[in-house]
C-alpha cells in the first residue's frame, strides 16, 4: 500500500451521544464530507471535506446543530526531534542513560514483558535487533492497516530508548529493555500526523493493555478530541507522557500542557536544560534529550535531539515501575518519579526542570521499599558498542512547529 499523508483539510465532529446512525450520516451527507475513521469512544467522526477549497455551509450547520457537540480543525501535530549535524556525533553514546543512573537501576527491575509501553509515534522498525520479541501487534492510524512499519525513523528512535534491549552487544540500551513494546503509528512519512490519529491511538493503546503511553508529538492547539482521548487512558489509569515542545518558549504546547499528562523537557550531557526545551509551570521532569544514541529504522543508529528524545526516558521508567511493583497506581508512580528525581535549577519545583532531572535508581529503590541491592552484587554487564558510522540526518524542515489553525468549538 502507498503510504499516505496527512491533510490539513481534516476536521473532528463531535456528535450527540444519542444521535442515530442515520442522523449521523445525514449530517455528514449535508456537510459533505468523507469519513476516515469513527471514534466511537467519544462519538467523533473524523472527516476531510470532499472538495479541498470547501467550507461548511450555513445552512447545513445550522440544521445538523442540534446532533452536533463540536465541529474543530484536526490540527496537524508533529514530532518533536531536531536532527544532529553529523559532525557533532562523537560524545559518549550512553551519557543519558549514565546521568539518570540507569544501570545501577537495572539491578532492581529491567522490566518485565507484562508491561506494556505503547509508543505513539511513526511507527516501528519490527525487526530490529533492539526488539527481538517484544514487539506486540499494533496499528497504523495514517494507512489503516495492522503493518506500523516506520517510514521516517523518528518513532523507532523513541522506541529505542525506552525499551531497547539490554546485553545483545550492540547499539545502546533502552531503559526498560524487558518491557514489551506496543506500536501505534499516528505519525506519516513527514513525520506529522492530526490530533484525529493520535487520539485513535490513545483509544487503542488503552484497549490493548499499555500501562503507559509515549507522546513525542504536539503542536500549540489542543482539541477537544485529544482532551476526551486524555480524560480515557486517565479512567483506565493508564499514563500518558508527553514532550515538552523544542521552540524554547514557554507558549502552552499540546498535550504536555494538558492536566494528567506528564511534560518532560530535555537536558545535556551536562545536565543542564537543553536551550530548545520548552519552559512553563507545567513541566513536570525532564530526562536527557540532546544527542541522545538510540535505534533507527535503517537497522542501524543514530544520534538525536528533542524532547522526544527525553519524553521515552520518563516511559521507560515508568515501565520499570510498573514492573518492579505492578499494583502501583498511575498516581503512585508519577509520586515516586518526581519526589526522587534529582533537582535542577531553582530550589523546588521549577518552570525549567519541573520536579527535576529522573533519576532512575533512586526512584526504583523509593519503589522497592528503601530497600537497595547489596553493595557488593554486580551491575549489569554493559554491551560493547562496536563502531559503527552514524547514518547522517539531513535537516528535516518537516519538524517544525505549527501554529495553531483551530477554532475551537
């Protein structure tokens, strides 16, 4: 199948829960739009009109109001990654992984394959070395088939921090390298994607058992759809992490903004706020985002920076709890993650760092009672990171942010 992209002739109809199936489609008849999918949890169709110039007739809105809760523009979101210039490619490949302590962490809990992290994204390179058989069956919400094969590389990236394995001497490991990994693709070969196909996947994450769910997407207009989407995986207890946004603004990015979800900015490799990062009282953590080592869906690796790059960080030691201590509520772990992460910039929580930068061992220790692994056990071998060239990244002008372009309804 051709991959599709996406169109910024979308739109979100909310429709009354009590509205029949044949006033619902005479209301689509009278707009004149096509359907691309229902979302029946929140009785939205997700539409794009029928001729690329169309508006929506006075007349025809005025006599499907009374079926109708909301019509909105299906905001075109994207991933939040900035490519590295490949001259910049020679730090350590593992720094972030060392400064939130991850190995020491590993001796606690690397994961089990019960928990699920759904990663939302661009897809997923299935095969891997990374994800040898803990990639479950997932979804594509841009071609509607069960194939999320990553077309860009941005999502199997993501995936690879937060999951990708552990002592198979090669690449870098993930921070949860047990856990299984569940891909939902709502983002296109350009990487962009409408808060209709992410909140699709939201529903769908739920449905299929993600104990936590990878947003390292946005854009700076929220939806109705996507809030509804939130407020589900919220009802399940299912987390939802999302990444701050890489304009260096303090502009309210979607859906870090939103209540619930937990926003993580981006550090260096010196520990310091990431100067693209996103700022403002929502920020929750932060996590190593800037030229972070992970998998790629050439087979291969590559170095990236972005907050999405820091939000699989967050996942992966969610994942980590949620395996060390399944009855942990989505709050409980939100609680152990940032009353133990290590506190950064101003005294407290703050709109730069939030709680602060995770900490991977001390949050896993506060989970397993204050109780640590004996002093002289071993850590974790660490796999040997053979040299390899580092697929080059042309500047990817796909990535940058939209403005809003919604009236919200």
């Amino acid at each position: 199948m051709q991959a599709q992209t996406i169109s910024t002739n979308s739109y979100l109809i909310g429709f009354q829960p009590d509205a029949t199936p044949a006033e619902r489609q005479a209301v689509l008849d009278a707009l004149d739009v096509e359907v691309v999918r229902w979302l029946p949890h929140a009785n939205v169709a997700q539409v794009t009109m029928r001729q690329s110039d169309g508006v929506f007739a006075s007349s025809a809105l005025g006599a499907a109001t009374p079926f109708l809760t909301y019509i909105e523009q299906d905001v075109v979101v994207t991933g939040d990654l900035t490519p590295n210039d490949p001259a910049f490619t020679s730090l350590a490949q593992s720094y972030g992984q060392q400064i939130v302590q991850a190995p020491r962490g590993w001796n606690l809990s690397r994961g089990i394959t019960e928990t699920i992290i759904a990663i939302l994204d661009s897809g997923i390179t299935p095969d891997h070395a990374e994800f040898v058989g803990r990639v479950l069956p997932g979804y594509d919400f841009i071609n509607d088939d069960d194939e999320p094969l990553d077309d860009h590389g941005h999502g199997t990236h993501v995936a690879g921090i937060a999951a990708a394995a552990l002592n198979n001497e090669q690449g870098a490991a993930g921070i949860c390298p047990q856990c299984s990994i569940l891909p939902v693709k709502v983002l296109d070969s350009g990487n962009k994607g409408t808060w209709g196909t992410v909140a699709a996947g939201i529903y769908f994450a739920v449905d299929n058992g993600a104990r936590v769910i990878n947003l390292s997407l946005g854009a700076t207009a929220s939806s109705r759809t996507l809030e509804t989407a939130i407020h589900y995986a919220q009802e399940h207890d299912v987390l939802v992490v999302a990444s701050a946004g890489n304009a260096g603004s303090s502009t309210p990015y979607y859906p870090a903004s939103l209540p619930y979800v937990v926003a993580v900015g981006a550090t260096t490799d010196q520990d310091q706020r990431w100067l693209l990062s996103n700022t403002g009282e929502h920020i929750d953590l932060t996590a190593p985002g800037f030229r972070i080592y992970s998998a790629y869906n050439n087979l291969g690796y590559v170095n990236m920076s972005g907050t999405s790059m820091a939000a699989p960080f967050v996942t992966g030691l969610v994942g980590l709890l949620a395996s060390i201590k399944p009855t942990l509520t989505g709050a409980e772990i939100v609680d152990l993650m940032t009353a133990n992460a290590d506190d950064l910039g101003e005294a407290g929580k703050d709109i730069e760092y939030g709680f602060g930068r995770i900490n991977v061992h001390r949050t896993l220790v506060a989970a397993n009672g204050g109780v640590d692994i004996p002093e002289e056990s071993e850590e974790p071998e660490q796999p040997e990171e053979p040299e390899q060239p580092i697929s080059p990244l042309p500047h990817d002008s796909s990535a940058a942010i939209f403005l809003p372009v919604v009236a919200r309804g």
